[in-house]
C-alpha cells in the first residue's frame, strides 16, 4: 500500500503588502497559493481585518484575507486573531485541505506591546491525527525563549511523545535556540534532515537571516525548498515541504 503523501507551504506574508508596503500583494500571493496548491498551508501576519487599507486602497479585498486566500481551494480556514487594535487586526491562519478536528489558539504574548499567538489544528490524514502548530515569535530573545517552551510544553500535552506534529512560522530565532530546545521532544528542521543547506528567509529580496522555518515529527520528509521567487509577495520568502504518512 502506498503511504499518502502531502504537501505544506510556510510564509509571513507581511499582511498583504509589498515589503515597504507600497502596494497590494495579497492577490499575488492567493495566485502563487492557487498555483502550488500545497495541502495544508501556514500563514503568519494574516491582515484579516483593517478599515484604513479598505477605505484607502482600491484593491483591498472585501471579503478577509483568510477568506479572500482559502477561496474554493481549501474548505478548512482556521484564523487566530492575535493582534487587535482600533481599526482591524491580525494574526495567523491555517489552510487545510484535510479534515480538521479541533483548534485551539492560544496567546503567547509576552507583553502587551507585542501580541503573539500559537495556533494548533488537529488535522486528520489518511486516519491519523496529525497536530499542525503555526507560530509567530517575538522579536526579544528572553520572551521567545518562553514561547518556545511554551510550544514544547504545547506538543508533549496534545500530541504526546511521538504523535506526528508539524510546527510551522516565523521563528525570529536568530540565535538558533529553538532547534536543540524543540530536538528534545522529536521534531527536526525539515531543512536539516535533507541535509540540504539551512534557508535564510529575511529580508525576502537579500536574505540574510534564518527566522522562518518548518519542523516535523513522525512523518517522512520527502523533499523541503525555499521559495526564491516569492520575493515581490512579502518582506520574507516562503517555504514548502512535501511529508509521506509514516
């Protein structure tokens, strides 16, 4: 019997906007999506609200960005309001072709000026429960290292010791702590396991810095790349991984 194969595909997609915010991009960005047609998608920065970009930009989509990228694509849409603020808010989402079970979205802020969350989908694929986790971190490295156990403590508590788990975003993690931390409960960068060379993904046009990533357990990672034409989508590039069902 063959083992049922999936694709997921990780971005910040800087809510919508060019990298200096000059212009639009959410509608680039839903036609690369529809292109790739990945299975389960992770999205951080998701603009699924803001009154000011609707009343000043001819091409802001009327319906919400988490609606507005799903279209007839993916059934499941699964948005995390993290940040609120007068005029709209944001946060992350999670795109899904599969069944989803449960969703939790938990606030990981670690003060009030910096609003993070950590978005858990219980997707169910070909009979197994797979927990898919999208995270954005912050930008102080004392704060992410608490989210990050937070994210640990978050896997050991629903997905137990070797539940299969895909933990997907912007990492802000310059100082790699999070990958000898997130080692400790199973999960690899897919990136590291295809012995392939670790993507920088930030700034989008010249990367320099390593902050977005993808990591995984108890599934076979049969291919892992870095999206370099997504440069004129966000201020970050976007990255994609293909699984086999263990």
């Amino acid at each position: 019997m063959s083992r049922a194969r999936f694709s997921v595909l990780s971005l910040n997609m800087h809510k919508g906007l060019s990298p200096l915010n000059r212009r639009v991009t959410v509608h680039d960005l839903r036609e690369r999506l529809h292109r790739l047609s990945p299975d389960i998608v992770f999205l951080q920065e998701v603009q699924d609200a803001h009154e000011r970009h609707a009343a000043r930009l001819s091409d802001w989509p009327s319906l919400a960005q988490s609606r507005f990228l799903a279209h007839d694509i993916w059934p499941e849409v699964h948005y995390g309001r993290n940040a609120v603020y007068d005029h709209g808010h944001h946060g992350n989402l999670i795109l899904s072709r599969f069944p989803v079970h449960a969703v939790r979205n938990d606030d990981i802020s670690e003060h009030r000026f910096e609003r993070r969350g950590l978005l858990h989908a219980t997707i169910t694929l070909d009979g197994v429960q797979v927990h898919c986790f999208c995270v954005h971190l912050g930008l102080f490295e004392r704060g992410r290292r608490r989210q990050i156990e937070t994210i640990v403590d978050a896997v050991i508590e629903r997905a137990g010791a070797d539940g299969p788990v895909i933990v997907a975003g912007d990492f802000n993690d310059w100082r790699n702590f999070a990958e000898d931390r997130l080692a400790r409960v199973g999960l690899a960068d897919v990136f590291r396991v295809e012995r392939t060379r670790l993507p920088r993904t930030f700034p989008g046009r010249l990367p320099l810095l390593r902050l977005d990533r993808i990591y995984a357990r108890g599934l076979a990672i049969v291919q892992a790349q870095r999206l370099t034409s997504w440069a004129r989508v966000s201020d970050h590039l976007a990255l994609m991984a293909t699984f086999e069902m263990p």
